[in-house]
C-alpha cells in the first residue's frame, strides 16, 4: 500500500530526492566516500554549498542586493538573531501575532528590545489573519509569520511598509517555495527545511545587504548574520547533510518547472481538498475562508461529540497517516506540502467521502 505522510514537520520529501540521498550516503559523485562523512573544507561540498544558493537565489529570484545563508538553530534561533542584529537597544520592532510561532518570535523580540504587538488573532484562536493594524512610526521593522503552520491561516497580501526606514521581515518557514514571492518586498526572510525543503538542521536566511552592516552590539560569532556572509556559511562546520538534500529539493522543483509551476499544483491541490471540507456535512474549516493556508489545512468534526480517532484509524488503515490535528485546534491537519504529491490529496478526499462514521 502506498503510504501518505501528512506530518507538519519534519514532513514528507520528494521520492526522486530519498532516492538521490540514498546513494549519496553510501557514495557521493564517485569519492569514495559518504556524504555525511566528507569535510565541509573538499572541492565537491564547497561546489554544493555554491550549487545550492545558486539555485535558490535562481528560484525564488532574489535580487542582487540580497544575501543567501544557511544555519543552524532552526527558525526558533531567528526569532533572536534578527532582533539581536537589526534592533538597536532601546527601541522597539511591530509584530503581528498570528499563532504559536509568532507569539515565539515576540518572546525573543522582548528579550532585546521592545516587540509592539500591532495585530494578533489571538481572541479567535489564530483563525484569521489580522488585516487592521497602524505601524509605530519608529518601529524597526515588521515581522510577519507568512503561514501558520498550527492554524492553518496564511498571507495572501503581505503588509505594505509605511516608513522609509523599515522594512518587512518574515518566517517562511511553512511556506517557502510553494508559491510565487517577490523578496524585494522583505528586508529578512528566514526558515527552517523541515516543512517544505529538506530534513531538519539547516535554516535558509534571505538578507538585504544593507542590512547587515549595522553593528548594534557585540554578538557572539554564531549570533552575528555579517561572519556567517562573510565566512559563506562556513564559518564553523555546517549541516553537510541537511545542505544536500535541500539541494536535491531544489533540483526537483526545477524540473517540475520552478516555483510558479509548483504553485499551480499547490492550489490545485488545496482547493481539491478544501472543496470537499465545504461540501461534506461531516467536516467543517476553523479558519476564515479568505485566509485558509494552501499548505496546512485544518478540519474538524462538524459535530463535535464524533470520535476523532475513529476516523484517524480509518485513514492509518487506507496509508493516510499523521493526520491528527495539533492540539491546540483539535480535529485533523492534512500538511499538503510541495511533495505531497495530489495522488495523497485524492485518497484522502475519498477517504472523506466514503467514511461513515
Ligand atoms: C516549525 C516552525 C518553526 C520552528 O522551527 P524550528 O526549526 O523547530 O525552530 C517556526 N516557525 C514556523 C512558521 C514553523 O512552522
């Protein structure tokens, strides 16, 4: 039986990519060696960490003015690096909190300056994106978190800077790669691979450059964006591994045909899906339908006293698996990543339609 992970994160991969991996940890290119064994210093992984920012910077269309990293720490460490570099002391950065992840990033924010919270869904357990909201005219910065990989809710429209000297940093984390962006409209984009690239272990950062010059404390080295660009995101050993099958990622996005194909299949697939939670009596959307994620969907019991694990089992029986919901929301989350591929969205919707409870 065919198998369909819907997991969240670390979630599903591309079969093409598993393969590739396969055989590059028992030889990479003909060295002889493992790809997990080999030394970040060798020809053919310095080439790989230049194929790999090639290829996103390809991708996503970065502009020139942008630099491309790759670290460690995950997304959570971005909730500190960025405020620990571009937030000099005393002053204060607009968040908007749209989840668990966002409430996260103010966290840290609070910890080295003033994080204003200009927006949050809170009140409505994260069920929409917050459209009304007036920016600090001496904020330095707007963080957004660009899909709520709990909730289900997603940007369509990213927030317009109103002040010259701002400037819109968001974590991507959940929905890098699945849909057409325009990098220019960001100071700083960050995200972890598990969701939509790769394994867990290495943290894609998007940076405009003048960005980086500002020097508003003492960072330690690992903390500091300028020795991670100047040192090319080697400046201690980086994740070889988690580079390589991100690169792999990346190859199979372009032969599909690169992002705006992908995002065509992306929407297809979401709407399959989420036609069919409208349509069906037994299922309802938590979230507000102008902001439902095309990554993270949601969908509970219309009649809440149904048993949830019934239909869990029903779907582990027909290989439909990880789809429980995050307990926070509750019912069942469907993560229809880039690599889910729309075969796993048609068995789940007739596994929909034919369940009867
Ligand atoms: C998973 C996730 C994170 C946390 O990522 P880590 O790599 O575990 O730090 C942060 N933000 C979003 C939107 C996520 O989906």
């Amino acid at each position: 039986m065919k198998i369909y992970n819907f997991s969240a994160g670390p979630a599903c991969l591309p079969d093409p990519v598993i393969l590739a991996t396969n055989q590059a940890i028992t030889e990479y290119k003909s060295t002889g060696m493992s790809v997990i064994e080999m030394s970040h210093r060798s020809e053919p992984i310095e080439q790989l960490f230049g194929e790999v920012t090639h290829r996103i910077k390809q991708l996503l269309r970065v502009p020139e003015n942008y630099e491309v990293l790759w670290l460690q720490g995950g997304a959570s460490m971005q909730f500190s690096m960025v405020p620990l570099n571009l937030l000099p002391d005393g002053s204060s950065a607009d968040y908007i909190e749209t989840g668990s992840w966002s409430a996260k990033a103010i966290h840290e924010c609070n910890k080295v300056g003033f994080a204003n919270v200009i927006g949050s869904s809170k009140e409505n357990n994260f069920s929409y994106i917050p459209n009304k909201f007036t920016q600090k005219f001496d904020s330095k910065y707007l963080h957004i978190t660009s899909n709520n990989t709990i909730y289900g809710t997603q940007y369509k429209v990213f927030p317009r800077i109103n002040n010259k000297d701002s400037f819109l940093v968001a974590d991507m984390s959940s929905d890098i790669l699945s849909r057409v962006i325009d990098i220019s409209q960001f100071g700083l984009i960050y995200a972890g691979a598990q969701k939509n690239m790769g394994p867990a272990g290495v943290t894609l950062v998007i940076i405009r450059n003048d960005l980086v010059s500002k020097k508003y404390r003492d960072l330690p080295a690992m903390l500091d964006y300028g020795v991670h660009i100047k040192k090319r995101s080697m400046f201690n050993t980086p994740p070889v591994f988690s580079v390589y099958v991100v690169n792999e990622t990346l190859k199979w996005i372009e032969g599909i045909g690169g992002v705006e194909e992908i995002e065509k299949v992306n929407i297809r697939k979401a709407n399959k899906l989420y036609s069919e939670i409208d349509r069906n009596p037994l299922f309802r959307s938590p979230v507000n339908i102008n902001d439902r994620s095309m990554m993270n969907i949601p969908f509970v019991f219309a009649d809440s006293s149904m048993d949830d694990n019934a239909f869990l089992g029903y779907c582990t029986d027909r290989g439909l698996l990880t789809l429980k919901g995050h307990r926070s929301v509750g019912g069942f989350r469907a993560s229809v990543y880039n690599a889910m591929p729309e075969s796993g969205v048609n068995e789940l919707v007739l596994a929909m339609q034919e369940y009867k409870g």
